[in-house]
C-alpha cells in the first residue's frame, strides 16, 4: 500500500480485511514529484504517527507485514536525497526501463524523457523497494 494523506486513516480496515486473505502486504509512502503535492504527507508528528502504528501492526501480524521496524522507521524522514538527487539511495541497485527500453532517471518512479520527464523529490522519497536496501545497509548512488 502507498500511503498518502488521503488514504492513511484506512491502514487498520486494510489490514484486517486482507490479513488471511492474501499472503503479505507491504507499505510504503507517497513520494511526491512537485513541493506542493497534496498527497504528500510531511514529516513530522503526523507522519511519525503513522509509522508507530504501521510498527505495531509488524508487531501484531509478523508474517504479514513484509517491512521490516528498521525500514519504517527510516520513513520517519528523509533517507535518501537532496532535491531530485539521490544520495544514500541505492537508485543503481534496481534498472528501471520505460515501455522504449530506456533508463529511467533518477530511479524507477523518473522519467527516461530527460528534458521534459517530471523528477521525483528524493528528499521527501518514501519508496519502499530502495528503503528496504538501505534499512539492509545497501547505500550510496555509485
């Protein structure tokens, strides 16, 4: 699940509807692509919040819940870049291709149109699929 600032109070429902249905279930936040997005939800009390209850959840249903404490709690804040840059994310680690072939930049949510493809803000990244290699200790975009 993607979480953002619209769908975040039905986390509780999600899990007890699908728990037993499906084999697991992993979570994740919205990572905007413009400073105004309002899906995004920012750090800080909201957002820690939400990361708590998603830890207890862990805690309530282990072999549910895919993500590990250490990756949720890196998406407390910021993790992974400056601006449209990764930093610490280990964006190199997954090749990303459009429908062309092309590389996506600068991971797998970019654009392989380098001129006129939107950039996700790495500074408010909330991917599940990079954290969970830095929660591992994969870092670094070299």
């Amino acid at each position: 699940m993607t979480i953002n600032s619209l769908n975040h109070p039905s986390i509780d429902g999600l899990i007890e509807e699908w728990s037993g249905v499906i084999n697991k279930i992993g979570f994740q936040f919205h990572t905007p692509f413009t400073m105004n997005d309002p899906l995004w939800l920012p750090f800080g009390l909201e957002r820690s919040r939400i990361v708590d209850k998603l830890i207890e959840l862990k805690s309530k249903y282990p072999d549910f819940v895919i993500n590990s404490q250490k990756q949720l709690e890196l998406m407390r804040g910021n993790w992974g870049g400056t601006g449209t840059t990764p930093v610490e994310c280990p964006s190199w680690a997954i090749l990303s291709l459009d429908h062309l072939g092309r590389i996506k930049l600068p991971c797998c949510i970019g654009s392989a149109d380098t001129k006129n493809g939107l950039k996700p803000i790495c500074e408010r990244c909330g991917l599940g699929c990079y954290s969970v290699m830095v929660a591992n200790g994969i870092k670094g975009n070299n």
